[in-house]
C-alpha cells in the first residue's frame, strides 16, 4: 500500500527527498509529486501549498491518481495549548477548522453535512505515528539545537485548528483558543492544512495522520529564525519520524 507524505513547505520533507529511492516525478493539477521507496516501502511525496483548499486539492489528486492508501501530513505549526513549546511535537488526534461558520445551519466551526465539529484521525495510524515520534525523541538523547529549542522537545497528543488565516499575534492566538475552550474544545495548535486534508480523508475513507514541529507560540515574540528552524529542526524531525514509521508499518 502506498503512504503518501504530504507537507506545505518544501523544507518539510527536503530530507526524506533526498534519501527517496528510485525518484519519479509527475505533474498533476500544477503540483509535483515524486514517487519512489523509502526503506523498501512505496511513497509518495508531495507538495500542497499552504491554504486549505491547496491541500485539499492535493489529497485528493494523492488518491486520485497516485492510489495513496494512507496519508501521513508532516510540517510545522503554532502552539497554542497549555505547555506546549516551541521545537515539541503535535500528533492530530482530530482536527476543527476555526475559521467555518455555517451558524444557524449547523454548530459553529462544524461543516456543513458532517456530523460533528471535530474531523477524526485515524487512530490506529495515529498511535503508530506517536510511537515514532516518541522512539525518536528518546532515541535522540536530548542532542537538540541549543540555540534553537530553551528545553528538550515533548510529544503531545490531541486537537489541531487549521484555518486560512495565519495566526501571529497574542491577540488572536489568545481569543482563538478561549472560544473553542468554552465549547470544549482543547486547541494544542494551529496551521494552514491539516483540517481540509482530514476532511478529504474522511470523505474517501483513507487513513489519514499528522505530525506537526511547533516552530513558534503563534504570537508576536518571534524567538527563533522561522526559515532557520523548519530547516535545522523540522525537516530533522520529519526524516527521523517517517523512517521510524515506515518501520511499524
């Protein structure tokens, strides 16, 4: 069965690119995906964009022409929960979309002809990917980017917003999560893709999980270089958890 790795960023999945086996590159719908093996396993990887529609767009074109039978995001994002960090690591349990609104047709950030708000990850997908995540860090030993990252890097585990709004001050990263809070929803994070890309899952019945390097606060005190980071950090996290993956698979 093919896993499809998906990310925004080109500096996302640059490690797993270069060790990818038996390169192929297609064009579909104005992306480029490559095709080959990693650790004697086929993949695909592709590229989205960021926005909700880019990666809807693109996982579907995975399922579509390429057959992907799991889909497996990988990128960075915005920590918004309670003690979570810059350089820890997100696995989705589920996802909301914190920008969807169809109120009085439905509940607030529910889409419209779903039957709840939050969009599910697969679970047994999921619990593979957290183990992964969770070899590497203790694998790793604490051997992080000083400079980068104030304390070693945690895994957490649970609910993820995406919406098409990049969310870059205190202000807005505050009054986000304190909405979806009192509705009872617990916001780890925040990005540009995952919820869309979970939706398209749910529609076609593909597993679908997700990883996400938090590389800032989701506020205005920048601490670390944003470019510097997903090279040096995530794209490390990246190469390391998908290998580890790919081995329980």
């Amino acid at each position: 069965m093919t896993l499809a790795i998906l990310s925004a960023l080109p500096e996302e999945q640059s490690g797993l690119l270069a060790c990818l086996q038996h390169p192929e590159q297609v064009t579909r719908a104005g992306r480029t995906f490559t095709r080959g093996t990693l650790h004697g396993q086929p993949v695909v990887l592709a590229l989205s964009g960021m926005g909700k529609v880019a990666a809807a767009t693109t996982a579907t074109a995975l399922i579509e022409r390429f057959g992907a039978a799991r889909i497996v995001f990988t990128g960075v994002a915005g920590g918004v929960g309670e003690g979570v960090q810059v350089g820890d690591v997100v696995v989705a349990q589920d996802y909301v979309q914190h920008d969807m609104d169809a109120t009085p047709l439905c509940a607030r950030w529910q889409v419209p002809g779903y039957s709840a708000v939050r969009l599910p990850c697969d679970t047994t997908l999921t619990a593979m990917l957290s183990g992964a995540v969770s070899a590497y860090l203790q694998s790793a030993g604490g051997h992080f980017d000083s400079e980068l990252l104030a304390q070693p890097p945690r895994l957490h585990q649970g609910l993820v917003a995406s919406g098409d709004q990049f969310v870059s001050c205190a202000q807005a990263a505050g009054a986000l999560r304190a909405d979806l809070l009192a509705a009872g929803h617990d916001v780890l994070a925040v990005e540009m893709e995952g919820a869309a890309v979970a939706q398209v899952c749910v529609d076609y019945g593909v597993p679908f999980a997700a990883v996400r390097a938090i590389s800032d606060r989701a506020d205005d005190d920048a601490h670390v270089d944003f470019h510097r980071f997903i090279q040096s950090v995530a794209s490390r996290y990246a190469d390391h958890i998908v290998r580890g993956l790919l081995r329980v698979l």
